[in-house]
C-alpha cells in the first residue's frame, strides 16, 4: 500500500529520470533544471507557470500516485525532507498553503498520477471557504501520519493544509480541471481561465521564484 507504483507516462517521472523531452525542458530550453532541493528520494521544484512568487511543488523521484501513499512508505524520506523544506520555505516566503489532488488506483491519468504536492504562500482560509463552496465535505486532520492513512481508502481526494491543519475532502463528483490550481488562483484574483499551466506560462514569475529561494538559501546558510 505504501510502496511506489508503475509510472503510467508521467511527465515528472520523465523529467526525474532525466530525460531530455519534458514540458520543463520545451517550456524554460535555456534551464537546465528547475529544482530547489533534492534528495535521493525527494525533490522540490518551481512550477511550471507559478500562481504567485514562492509556488513550488513537493515530490517523490519515485512513482507514487499520491502525497498520502509516499508518506505511508517508511523506506522514502518524503516526510523528513517535507518537513525540513518547510521550515526553510518559511523562512524564505512565510506561511503557506499546501494542495494536493491525490490521486489513486482507480483513476490512473498521467496528468496527476505522479505525486505532488503544490506549496504557496497563501493563507489556507480563503481556499477551504471556496472548497466549502462548491460542496466539498472538509474533514479535519492533526498530523501528517493521518495524511497518510487516506491512501488506505484507495479514492481519490484534495488536500488543503497549513503544517498544522489538514483538511480534507472526497470529491464525490468530477470537478473541473485543474480544481485546486483554480481555487487557489481565486484567492489572489486570477481568472480560472489564467489558472491552466498550458494557456498561461508566468515565466517571470517563475525565475523571481528561483531567485527568492537562492537568495534566501543562501541567507539562512541552509542546504537540503
């Protein structure tokens, strides 16, 4: 339950692997990498069109389907090296929220199956006021180890948190593209239309993101 799964052509898995023809690799040509941080097990990098400055995602190198399922692996640092970004990304951008739509068995689609966990410096209040909005049931969970008992479940689901509380809801219904992207874009004034990745690349955005973490990392005297 907690071991990795089989890539089902992720672009992440391609793009961790090092391949050569990835949306990272034709979107930013003159970049070599976007990462932040990394470890044998876990890496984070910018998004590809960043909502904010500071939107980052937090991943597995390994194929999991969701945060949820890389937690519960006790032989995958995914957790340490979560918490250990968090404490420098605070640091860096201030308090943040985490989404994730966390994929499972009987929703295999390439474009979320790969773990990953979107982190940006926004309050988490407006998000689940939203998500309450549209009908979701939020439950609410206290630790990171309840984060990862939902892969018990098997279902699909969407996480909103701010390292203390976890909230949680499973989606009963299809929801729209890109739910948790929009959402949070919502909360900072972009239209869902500006939300998509593919429609919107905020290059700008993107390289002030990897200069505020160079910056800051270097300030702090930290590495992962």
């Amino acid at each position: 339950m907690g071991s990795a799964a089989t890539c089902d052509r992720s672009d992440l898995c391609a793009e961790f692997s090092g391949a050569r023809d990835t949306e990272f690799s034709r979107t930013y040509s003159a970049l070599s990498t976007r990462c932040l941080a990394q470890t044998a097990d876990s890496v984070a990098i910018v998004d590809l069109s960043p909502l904010v400055v500071g939107h980052v995602l937090v991943c597995p190198r390994r194929h999991y389907l969701s945060g949820a399922q890389t937690l519960a692996d006790p032989d995958c640092d995914f957790h340490a090296f979560l918490v250990r970004f968090l404490q420098l990304y605070t640091h860096i951008f201030g308090g943040f929220t985490i989404l994730e739509h966390g994929s499972a068995p009987i929703m295999p689609t390439a474009c979320i199956s790969h773990a990953h966990l979107h982190v940006l410096p926004l309050t988490v209040e407006p998000i689940i006021g939203r998500m309450s909005r549209d009908g979701l049931a939020l439950s609410v969970l206290d630790s990171w180890q309840e984060v990862a008992d939902l892969c018990v479940g098997d279902s699909p689901y969407y996480l909103a948190a701010d390292g203390k509380r976890f909230f949680v809801a499973r989606p009963r219904r299809r929801m729209m593209s890109q739910y948790l992207r929009v959402v949070a874009g919502a909360s900072v004034a972009i239209s869902p239309e500006e939300c998509d990745w593919a429609v919107v690349v905020r290059r700008e955005i993107f390289h002030r993101t990897i200069q505020c973490w160079a910056v800051g990392a270097a300030n702090e005297g930290v590495m992962l």
